[in-house]
C-alpha cells in the first residue's frame, strides 16, 4: 500500500471531495489554481449527495484562507502569544503533563473532545490511543451534550454503543421527526444530504411525515403536519402513541418475533397515563395522538425519528429507548422503509476495542455514571473547580469551545482560566482555547486527505469514498494524528512506558491510511473478508473511484448484527424500567407554571461555535435574534425588533426580539454558539458578530440522570424590554 501522493499546485486543477463540515457527507468539486480555490461546486456524480451542497461548503475558500487560523504552534507569554517550535511545543506538554500526574494522580488532568473529532479520521483514529495513554477517568466529549442518548439505548438493547439505528427516509411511507430540523442541520444520525428533496419525495410517493416541535421549524413548515410540543414532554408523547399500539392490537414484530426478548415485561410496564393528562403535558391533542399512533401502525413502512431535541432533555434516554420501541412494535425496525442499520466498508464497530461501558466509575464531585468512558460534560467544570484528591489540574481540549458549547459557560471560563496548565489542539483562538497555554494547531482539513470514519455508520445508504488532499501539507506542519503521536509517545517515554512501536512506524511509513486499508480489507465488502472475495475491496480501489463507491441501499441485518451476546434484543432494560418511576411522579411537575422555557435553534450560516470567522457566512442580516409567541410579548410589552434582556440566576444576554408564531406560547429560542469574546482570542470577523453565550444563561445541573446527556431547555427565564 501506499501514501497518497501530495497534490502538485500549479495550473487549474479539479479536485472530488467528501465535506467534512456536518454529517452529510456532500459530495464536492473544488477547483484550484495554484494555492487559491477558484469554485466549489457540488458533485453530481456523488452516489449519495446527487450534486447537493450548502452555504458552508462554500466557506471552505474562507477557511482555507483565513490569515486568524493558526499553522505553528503558539506559547503564551507575558507579552501575548508567540510561535515555538514543534519540538519545545511538544515536549514541554509531555513534560508538564506528566509532573501534573506523577504530583497529584492521573486523573488531575482531563480531556475534552469537541465536535469536528468524528469529522476527522486522524483525530478518531489517533486521538484514543493518547487519551488513553493518559489513564485518566476525567473523559469529556460534547456527545453528552448531543447525541448520547442514542448512543444509551443502542447500547442497553443491542449491545453496542455505535448500533444506532437510522431512518431508512428513502424507501420510508411515514416518518415522525421528533425534535430534529434536518432542513437546518443538514440531518444527524442520519447522513441524508439534499434533505429537502429526500423528504419531498416521501409525499410524492403517498407518504407522509410529520414534525413534533415546540417551533415551526423550517423542516415542519414543509411538513404534511406540525404539532407543538411542550419541551421535555416527549417521553409523555412516546407512552402515548405506545398505548395506543397496544390498547388496538397493533404490535408486530415482523422478522424480529424471535430476535428479541422482555415483550411482555416491556407491554406490561407502560405506564397507564389518561391520554387527556398525556395531552395537558405535552399539548398535542388525544386526537392527534390517536392518530398519529393508527397512521404509523397502518402505514406500509414508517419510521420515528428522534435527534437533538429529543436527546437533550431530562429524560433522553428513556425518551431513545422508547423511540426504537415504537419502530420495533410495529415491524419498523431492521426492516426496510424503518429505522435500520448500515454496513459500512469500514466498519468502525466491528473494529472498535470496546462495545461500551456503563457506570465502570462516578465522577467525583457529582457521583454522575460514566457511560462509553466518559463523564458528562455539565461536571467538567465541577472536577476543575471543587478542590480535593482527584481535582483536575491540567486540561488537553482538541476541536471544541465547550465555554460556549456547554450549559453554565461562565462556570467553566472560571474553571479553565484556573487551571495550573492547559493545552489546546485547534487552529483557532477561540473564548477556550484562550486559555490554554500552549496551542497546538493541525493542518487544514483540504491539505490532507479524508475519509470518514464515522458518518458512514449513519448514512441513509452505504457508500465509501476517500478524498485526496486539495492542497500540499505546508512545510513544517502537522496532522492532528502526528501531534497525537507525538505527544502519546514523549507521554510513554517520560513515564518510561511502552508505546506501539508498530504503530508508530507503519503511520509515519503510510499514514493514517495503513488503518484504513486493513479495516476495508476485514470488512464487509473486503478482499480479506474470506476466500471468496479475494477481488474485494481495498483502500486503493476505493481511491479510484474518485466520486465514491455506492454499496446499495440499507439491509436487514439482525441477528447476525446483534452485539448481544444471546443475539437478542433487549426491549426492557432495567435502567429504562426503573426510570418510568421517574417518568410517573413528573406528570404532577409538567403542567408548566406560566414561565417561559429556554431553547436552541440551529442556523444554515453557522456551524456550532465556529466558521463564525468565515466573511461569506456573516454577511447580511444579524441572526442572533430572540424568538418570542406575540402572546407572550404583549404579556411583557415587548416589540418586534426591540432589545431585551435575558435573564436566568447564571448569567443575562442583550439581544433584538423577534416576534412570530412560529414559536409556540411560553417558549423562546436563542440560537447556541455565539457570545465570542474579543481577550485573548484571535478571530476578527467573529467578533463583529459577536452575539451573547446562550450557555452562559443555561444550567449546568440540568441533566438526564439517565444517559448523563446536559437537559439545554433553560427553565424559568425572565425576559424585559429594554
Ligand atoms: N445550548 C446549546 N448548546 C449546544 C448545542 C445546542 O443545540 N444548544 N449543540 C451541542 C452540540 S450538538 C455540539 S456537537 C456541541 C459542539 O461543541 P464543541 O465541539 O465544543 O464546539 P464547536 O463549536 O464544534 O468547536 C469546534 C472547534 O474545533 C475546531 N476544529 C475544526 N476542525 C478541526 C480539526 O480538524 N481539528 C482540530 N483539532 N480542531 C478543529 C474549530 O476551530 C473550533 O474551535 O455544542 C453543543 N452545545
Ligand atoms: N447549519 C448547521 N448545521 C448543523 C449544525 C449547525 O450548527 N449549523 N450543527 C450540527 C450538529 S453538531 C448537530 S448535532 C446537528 C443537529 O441536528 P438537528 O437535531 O436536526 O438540529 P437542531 O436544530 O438542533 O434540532 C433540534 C430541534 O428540536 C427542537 N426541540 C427543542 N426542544 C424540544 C423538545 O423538548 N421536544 C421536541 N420534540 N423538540 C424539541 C428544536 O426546536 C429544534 O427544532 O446539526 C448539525 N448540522
Ligand atoms: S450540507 Fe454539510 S456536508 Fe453538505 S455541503 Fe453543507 S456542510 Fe458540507
Ligand atoms: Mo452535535
């Protein structure tokens, strides 16, 4: 096998890429010449994304020449920051973080990965390896303030944390979206570019899909039907329509009768809420419901869909759990048009070390389960800040800002800014990596090749595709994998431990590629596979089919694909059972107290905390704007396009009202991400559209004691004009 070859700049040239900016994997034709990019344009000729591209893509050219983002490592000093050496860099990281562990324990220094580490496959494939070598319990990802929850459930009734099952949207007659905005985002564990078109083309076949959200999203307005939900009541929801199912003799398991197990013990624990006080809860009518529930029992194929607002809530596992249980009640799981599971050429749960683990320690100061080895991230700022054995001393944060990705930001500004060492791996300066010490930067994602790891697990049709890099690798810089390697091995050697020697000199022969090829080689479609697929895939077959390789719709996969070791399904694990109790004595505390409740929305010009330093992203309109009902405004005297103050016992934010019924009454939205702080960072055009953290305002003790996932509705929020 062999390295990809550098690209050579000099005339025009046309370059077929997978984006790695969100989950859906659209297909792009770069063009350059000489270092610059001439167009971005999708490609047509993608198996999977059909020519779909969106505005961010295009903000590739932004990023690529962005003179804020960061190439050589950075110290700070007294007089600001100034660029070292990779060499220093690396060894005074090694050397610190080891006398910080060697003074107070391994677990005095944490770790927190941010989002673009699993649109990165150095990062995935790589970063492990030294979080682990630092033997610390403190873990901290945003998965636990994303999407853990489906993570819970795959886990507790498959027997494998990455088995998540995704919406087979293209053959589907029925699809609910409980708490997604596809048409926003993109689609999440569920890599579905061109959504828009993919849900289109559900009605133009007869079927329909309908949107539960507490907004009329962009997603319900195309909708065949939107209800407004109250935030938090979708497990209520859930019961509802699962009750129903059973009360009209509607189960049916398909080919799965003898594939799981606890049915009865599942049917028998339902609990018997009226539907009339399930509706008060959750605002949808016991019509709906009823109906609803009888439209996707008697549909042809039909799926339920959860995503982000329906795993960051108080009760997103359970909520997780009993998803997948409406899809396999009524013979929409493993099946197709259901909810479904993918078989990818590389096939990252058959080469993953572990399934999961469930509660192997508690964290320290707030006792919270760990859960795929990693505490919940609302505790992070707890373990830096509250003193005793065991404290977080030191940080290592790669690819995230969780001051403005995760609820009580203020807390965790403190918390960082406390620490006796931090470093950062990003190429950005951002309201975190501010605080780090030392900055470690890697190359740009377009001056290295890409291949994702992760997403094709969650594709909506299996696909592969590798994509060679854009641009050369800049003299003197480096892959997040080889600052991963360089730091696991200065780790090992000051420790005097071991580390993979064959893994060190295969990555600095092949690259991260040697991995690869092994994994499509074993994997499903692979040349190693058994003997008869001697002529099956590799790496370097991929590469040849530069728009990607289509592997044909989604297939039924279960037992065989079961990770249980009775090749089971669980349908009544006790950790959900035991958390209906739960679900029981909140029905009292639902009825909402005429206060308003706090959410997020995601926009098409934004990406998480960042590309906000991207021009071609922030012109126009100011978008961070507050969502009100017109109801609630009168209440308040408050006017369209009039300043107001935000207020909770955290933190309060400034911002223009915006009035429209697309919200419904007695919730408010404010959009995550923003609030970017001109000390210490480094990103201009950001700070003109600086906004205000969300985060701050949000509660770092609100969590689903369940998954450990942060509950991001933000009760009790007072709004004044101003
Ligand atoms: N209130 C509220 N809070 C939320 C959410 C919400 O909906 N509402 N959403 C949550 C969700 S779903 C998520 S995923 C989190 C995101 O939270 P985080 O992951 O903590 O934050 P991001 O904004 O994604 O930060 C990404 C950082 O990674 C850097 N980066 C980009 N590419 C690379 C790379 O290839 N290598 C390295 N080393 N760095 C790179 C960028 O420069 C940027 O600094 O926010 C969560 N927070
Ligand atoms: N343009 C753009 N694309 C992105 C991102 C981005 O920041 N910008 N972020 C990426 C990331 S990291 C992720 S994880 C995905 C997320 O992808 P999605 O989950 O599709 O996106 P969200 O906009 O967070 O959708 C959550 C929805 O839940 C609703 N909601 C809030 N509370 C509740 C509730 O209690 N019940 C119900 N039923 N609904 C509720 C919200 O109103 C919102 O419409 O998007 C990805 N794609
Ligand atoms: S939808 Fe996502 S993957 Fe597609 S072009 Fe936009 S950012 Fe890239
Ligand atoms: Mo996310």
């Amino acid at each position: 096998m062999q390295k990809y070859d550098q690209p050579k700049m000099t005339n025009i040239q046309t370059h077929y890429r997978t984006c790695n900016l969100c989950e859906a994997m659209c297909g792009l034709v770069i063009t350059t010449q000489n270092e610059q990019i001439q167009t971005i344009v999708g490609d047509e000729k993608d198996p999977l994304s059909h020519g779909h591209i969106c505005p961010k893509a295009l903000a590739y050219k932004d990023l690529h020449e962005d003179s804020d983002r960061l190439k050589f490592p950075v110290k700070k000093t007294n007089s600001g920051w100034e660029q070292i050496s990779w060499e220093n860099a690396l060894d005074e990281i090694a050397d610190k973080l080891v006398n910080i562990q060697k003074t107070y324990g391994n677990n005095a220094v944490g770790v927190y990965q941010g989002n673009p580490s699993v649109h990165n496959y150095g990062t995935l494939l790589y970063g492990p390896t030294f979080f682990s070598s630092l033997r610390t319990r403190n873990k901290f990802s945003a998965s636990t303030v994303d999407q853990i929850p489906h993570q819970f459930a795959a886990y507790q009734m498959l027997g494998h944390q990455l088995l998540v099952p995704i919406p087979d949207i293209d053959r589907t007659q029925y699809m609910i979206i409980l708490g997604g905005n596809p048409l926003v985002s993109n689609g999440s564990l569920m890599t579905a570019p061109d959504i828009r078109n993919r849900l289109k083309a559900i009605q133009s076949r007869d079927g329909k899909f309908v949107v539960i959200d507490p907004r009329r999203t962009e997603t319900a307005k195309l909708a065949d039907e939107h209800c407004f939900i109250q935030p938090g009541t979708d497990v209520y929801f859930l019961i509802g329509i699962i009750q129903e199912i059973i009360k009209n003799g509607w189960i049916k398991q398909g080919h799965l009768d003898s594939v799981t197990k606890n049915l009865d013990e599942f049917l028998t624990s339902i609990p018997d809420i009226e539907l009339e006080t399930i509706s008060s809860i959750t605002g949808i009518s016991s019509a709906n419901i009823q109906r609803i529930a009888k439209e996707f029992s008697q549909a042809e194929s039909a799926v339920c869909y959860g995503r982000m607002g329906a795993c960051t809530q108080k009760f997103g596992g359970t909520v997780h759990w009993l998803i997948n249980m409406v899809n396999i009640i009524t013979g929409n799981f493993d099946a197709p048009g259901g909810a479904m599971f993918t078989s990818p050429a590389f096939d990252t749960l058959g080469n993953s070390q572990t399934k999961g683990h469930y509660n192997k320690g508690q964290s320290r100061v707030r006792n919270l389960p760990e859960f795929a080895g990693e505490y919940p991230a609302v505790t992070m700022a707890d373990e830096m800040l509250v003193k005793g054995e065991g404290q977080i001393r030191a940080m290592v944060t790669s690819a995230g800002n969780p001051i403005l990705s995760v609820p009580g930001g203020e807390k965790l500004d403190r918390a960082f800014s406390g620490l006796e060492f931090m470093v950062s791996i990003d190429f950005y300066i951002n309201e975190t990596t501010r605080h780090a010490d030392i900055i470690l930067p890697p190359a740009f994602n377009l001056n290295g090749p890409h291949f994702d790891v992760v997403f094709n697990i969650f594709a909506v049709r299996d696909v592969v595709k590798y994509s060679n890099p854009v641009f050369p690798k800049e003299s003197g810089t480096k892959y997040d994998w080889e600052i991963f390697m360089g730091l696991e091995k200065r780790v090992a050697q000051k420790n005097g431990r071991k580390y993979s020697k064959i893994n060190h000199f295969l990555s600095k022969k092949f690259g991260p590629e040697w991995l690869l090829d092994l994994g499509i080689r074993i994997g499903e479609y692979g040349s190693l596979k058994s003997l008869f697929k001697w002529n099956g895939l590799t790496l370097s077959k991929v590469k040849k089919q530069v728009h990607g390789v289509d592997l044909g719709p989604l297939k039924p996969r279960f037992p065989k694909r079961l990770f249980t070791s009775d090749k089971k399904i669980d349908l009544a694990p006790s950790i959900f059972i035991d958390d209906l109790k739960r679900v029981i004595s909140n029905v009292a505390q639902s009825n909402s107290n005429g206060s308003l409740t706090l959410i997020g929305r995601r926009q098409l010009r934004s990406n998480n905390s960042w590309m906000h330093n991207c021009p071609s992203l922030m012109s126009g309109r100011d978008r961070f704007l507050i969502l009100m009902n017109p109801l609630d405004a009168q209440k308040k005297s408050i006017a369209d396009g009039q300043k107001v103050r935000v207020k909770t016992s955290n933190a309060q934010i400034e911002l223009e009202a915006k009035l429209s019924a697309e919200i419904m009454p007695g919730v408010i939205s404010i959009p995550h991400g923003w609030g970017h702080e001109g000390k210490g960072t480094q990103q201009k055009i950001a700070l003109k559209n600086k906004g205000g953290n969300l985060n701050a305002l949000g509660d770092d003790l609100a969590i689903d004691p369940v998954s450990g996932n942060a509950d991001l509705h933000i009760r009790n929020v007072e709004v004044y004009p101003i």
